[in-house]
C-alpha cells in the first residue's frame, strides 16, 4: 500500500476553502482516484508543522503556494535541505507549480517571474515523446502562475513545455523525481476561482480568454494519473 506525504506550502483563500478544500485535499482526490488503496499523510509549512526527515519517508509531493521560491521566507532554505536530501536519497518525489519551482531552484535551476506575465486558464503542453511518465503528444492542464522555471538544473529534462511555459515539466536524472508546472488537482470550478482571483490584477483580455478556455477539455485525470503511478512506482499502463 502507498504511502504518500503531501507538504503544504501554501493555502486555499479562506473563502473557498470550504467548497473546494485546501491544496492537500485537491491532491487527495487526484491520488486516490488512480490509487483508491493510496494512504495520505500531511505537513502543513503555514500552519507550523515540523519537516520529517525525507529519508524515513515513501513518496513526497510538494504543492502549490502563492509565495515565491525566491522569497525571503524563513521555511524556503529548510525545504530546499529537505527536497536536496529526497533527491540524493532517491525517495520518489513530485512538485506542482510552486514545488515545480523550488525543487528546481534547491537542485541548481533559477526561477523567476516572466516577463510574459499570468498564466491563467487552460494550457496546452507538448509532450516529450517516450519520457515513460507522460505518454500522448500534448497534453491540457488548468495553470494559475507568473513564475517560471527559466533555467532548469543540468540534472533535469524538459518533458512538457509550451511557448509560454517552455519548461512545464521536467524529470530529473535520479529517476524519481518529476514536477511540473501546471495544476492536474484543480478542478474547473477551482480553475474558475484562480482566474476570478486575478480580476485587476492580469490584464482583462488575459483573464478572459482564460475563463473561456476552460471550457475545453482536460487531460486532469491523465497527468493526475502519471503523477500518481510515479509516486508509487507503478509504470504507465499500456494503451
């Protein structure tokens, strides 16, 4: 059985906390519809829970956050000790857009916010062929940053990317370390509040398209599943 670690590294807005749960339960969901046998353990940065030792742990998944991994933030060194000693230690490891970021930036990458400005809405990937994480040639995924890996580690290959997120998604030369950047644990409707969340702060135009593109379909449940089996060391299913 599956045991999975989720470290909390920021909060759902208080008030959609209660319709849509936090970023732990999000990723619950997702796991648990690949693996219902999955078992899910929390740590929770915001509100104060301590970093086991990665070493003792089976699978660690790092969340989204609204922070920056650039942050002066007193937990943003001890977790980039944390995810450093995951990955020389090869304990099966993903990051999700703020974990994308700092796994990268703990293992040599630099993140910054793009000067292309808020990713919102429906995004489109293509797909490294053959990565034997992801399979098909693209794939569509909820995003909701301005952050960007710019330079990934020398350790990491591009398996998703886009033009305006050219490196949307990277495995790592450990074997058992993937992140990405978009979010296969946002429902639409979650997807819906990230774009309200940028009214006056994304330019109109950018916020509109990205309410309207929701309503094509999503490979959710496709990434959400590699995601999954990577953590339990379960290979993609043959087609």
């Amino acid at each position: 059985m599956a045991r999975i670690t989720i470290v909390e590294t920021g909060l759902v807005p208080q008030e959609h906390r209660e319709r849509h749960g936090s970023f732990p339960d999000m990723f619950e969901r997702m796991i648990l519809a690949e693996d219902p046998m999955a078992t899910i353990d929390i740590v929770s940065i915001p509100n104060g829970n301590a970093l086991p030792d990665p070493r003792g742990l089976e699978a660690i998944l790092i969340t989204g956050a609204a922070a920056g991994v650039y942050d002066r933030l007193d937990w943003i060194a001890p977790l980039e000790d944390f995810v450093r000693t995951a990955y020389a230690n090869k304990t099966p490891m993903v990051g999700v857009c703020f974990g994308h970021q700092l796994i990268a930036q703990a293992l040599g990458g630099t993140v910054r916010k793009s000067e292309k400005g808020w990713g919102i809405g429906r995004h489109v990937y293509q797909v490294l062929p053959e990565n034997g994480v992801v399979d098909g040639e693209a794939i569509a995924i909820a995003a909701s940053h301005q952050d960007q890996v710019i330079e990934p580690p020398n350790d990491a290959v591009t398996i998703l990317s886009s033009d305006f997120t050219p490196h949307a998604g990277l495995l790592y030369a450990n074997g058992t370390t993937l992140t990405v950047q978009p979010h296969p644990e946002f429902d639409v409707a979650f997807a819906q509040v990230c774009c309200d969340l940028r009214d006056g702060k994304a330019p109109n135009d950018v916020v509109a398209t990205a309410r309207a593109s929701l309503s094509e379909p999503m490979d959710n449940a496709k990434l959400g599943g590699a995601i999954t089996r990577f953590l339990t060391r379960k290979s993609i299913p043959s087609s």
